[in-house]
C-alpha cells in the first residue's frame, strides 16, 4: 500500500474510533492544553505591551499560542522518535484522534435529545449549554433543539471537516521532510485547534475583545472558508439518502449560506435545514443581550427532538463524503508534486 493510503486508512480508522468512543476525560486533551496557552499568553500580551493597542496585543498573543503549540508537538514526536517511529507515528496518532470531535458531538446532541423524550427541560437545557455559547436558562423545547441542531451542524466544520483540510495540506510536505504522512498530518492538525480554540476564547465582539481578538477572528474566518463551502456541498450531496431532500437542501443553501454575520458558519447550517426541511436560525441571547439572527429555510417547519438523530446522521454521512473528497484531492496534489 502506498504512503498516501497508508495516511487515507489511518485517519479515516481516527474518524471511525472517534464516532465510537469519543475523547477519554481521563487523558490530557490538547484543545485544554492549548485552552490554557490561550489564557496565559493573554495576560502576558496585556501586562508586557499594556502601552500598545489592543489589536497589538492580540497578534502577540495569537503568535505565541500558535508557535508553543507546534513546538510542543514538534519536542513530543521527536523525543518518541528518539526511542522509536513507531512511538512516533503512535503519538502522531493520538494527536490526530483528540484533534477530531465526532463522537463527542453526537454523544452531547442525543444527550439533548434523550432529555426532551423524557420531558426533563432543565437538564436539557444543561445539556445543551455545553455544545453553545448563547444563553439557554429559559429556552423551551423548540429553541433548545434548534440551538442542538445548529451546532452539531457547524461543528461539522470546526470539529470534523476543517482540521481534516488542514492536516491534509501539512501531509502534503510530509516527502519534502523525510517524515511519516501522519506525522506531518499531526501538525497541520494542532495548527487549526490553535487557531480555532483561539477564535473561541478571543473571537467575541464585546468591549474586553473586539479589538484583542481581531486577529484571531480573522485568521479562524481565513482557515475556515474552503473547508465550509466544501462541507455545505457534502451535506447536499449527502442529502440523496432517504429521507432527505437534497434540491431543497441546495436551494435553501445557495439561498441563505451568506446571511451570517459571521462569512463560514450557515453553509452547512442552512444545507441541512433545507435536508430537513426546518428552520434555524431567529432569536438567541448570548451574555444576556439578545440577537436576532437570520433565518436560514425561512418559511419551513419548525425543528422537533426527533430532528436531532436526523442531523447527525447526515453530519456524519457528510464526513465521510468530505474525508474522500479531500482524499482526492491530496492523491492528485501529491503526483503532481511528487
């Protein structure tokens, strides 16, 4: 079997054990490493150029959080390499399976969902608390689904798709380096959760990070771009199964896929109402300030609990669709390169 499908099995064997058992709690997860990098570098940027403007601060802060991520993999992998490649390759693995979210996306999502089925409102609203950032204390059964449903659908993207793009461009260097495809995968992996876990804790537009988290918003929405006009494609093509409708999904996502503030999140939001035949999108209430976001399939039904499982079956059909796409994708790039 060649390098490149050697890498193809090896991540797509990730993909499949992730859907099944989802990140262990008891072992060290690189997104809290990065989480706390995050933390820490924010208050050396504010302490140490508190005379520079907020916008300063923020690019220093990014550039240290990115930097001590790959170098921390970099002295992890080489120090097993030392020992072994096969302790190598290993580690390259382990980062690739805590770098994917599948399983604990669809683990949080039928959470929700079994909470609505037994009529416990309030613990579905915990539930959902831990997949969005909006406030969830008053919402009733609909809001909380349409809240589930639009998460587990742009999380097909910053969980799944996305760092899958990435760590195939960083595998396309893996020759030039002289080192295993996973290995460089690994890389461009950890990269993309640096730069999305930053977009989480400094993308927000009030007064404390509109300008310190510029940067970061930025670089999320850059890296971004591809990977979730390629996913809204998938969910449409995804979409042929029973049950689905995949023109509606088109319509509704050439329709409404740039209604969001934000220039990535609706592709695979609105294709998957329109799969559905639902509406997402409306009011929502994040740090106690209400938002009215568009509609996204307006005019279609409102979302049900029974929607739920619906959408994660097509998220992850979408996936799948994605990971051999990208595949491709890499498999062509490679002979040209090589």
């Amino acid at each position: 079997m060649s390098a490149e499908f050697t890498l193809y099995a090896q991540l797509l064997a990730i993909l499949g054990l992730d859907l099944v058992v989802g990140d262990p709690r008891w072992f060290p997860h690189p997104v809290r490493f990065i989480g706390s990098l995050c933390s820490r570098f924010e208050s050396l940027a504010r302490t140490v150029l508190k005379a520079q403007p907020a916008r300063l601060q923020g690019c220093f802060a990014w550039a240290g959080v990115i930097s001590l991520s790959l170098l921390s993999v970099w002295l992890v992998l080489e120090l097993l390499g030392m020992v072994s490649l096969h302790l190598s390759v290993a580690g390259a693995l382990i980062v690739c399976f805590f770098c994917t979210a599948a399983g604990d996306l669809v683990k949080h999502s039928a959470k929700v969902r079994s909470d609505l089925r037994r009529g416990d409102i309030n613990e579905a609203r915990r539930s959902v608390a831990m997949m969005v950032g909006r406030d969830t204390a008053h919402l009733d059964e609909a809001e909380i689904t349409r809240a589930c449903m639009e998460s587990v659908s742009e999380n097909l993207v910053d969980g799944i798709t996305a760092p899958l793009f990435w760590a195939m461009i960083a595998a396309l260097a893996a020759p030039f380096l002289g080192v295993e495809g996973i290995i460089s995968a690994a890389f461009g992996y950890i990269a993309y959760k640096a730069v999305n876990t930053m977009d989480s804790m400094y993308g927000y537009r009030n007064e404390r990070y509109i300008q310190f988290g510029s940067c970061a918003a930025r670089i999320d929405d850059v890296c971004n771009f591809l990977p979730a006009r390629l996913s809204g494609l998938c969910v449409i093509a995804a979409a042929l199964l029973p049950g689905y409708e995949s023109r509606q999904a088109a319509r509704v996502f050439f329709q409404d896929r740039l209604k969001s503030t934000s220039p990535n999140s609706a592709h695979t939001e609105a294709a998957v109402a329109g799969a559905l035949g639902v509406r997402l999108g409306g009011p929502s209430s994040y740090f106690g300030e209400p938002t009215v976001k568009p509609y996204l399939g307006d005019g279609l039904r409102q979302a049900a609990p029974d929607d739920i499982p619906r959408t994660n079956r097509l998220v992850m059909v979408s996936a799948v669709l994605f990971y051999l796409s990208v595949f491709g994708l890499h498999w062509v790039v490679s002979g040209w390169l090589s």
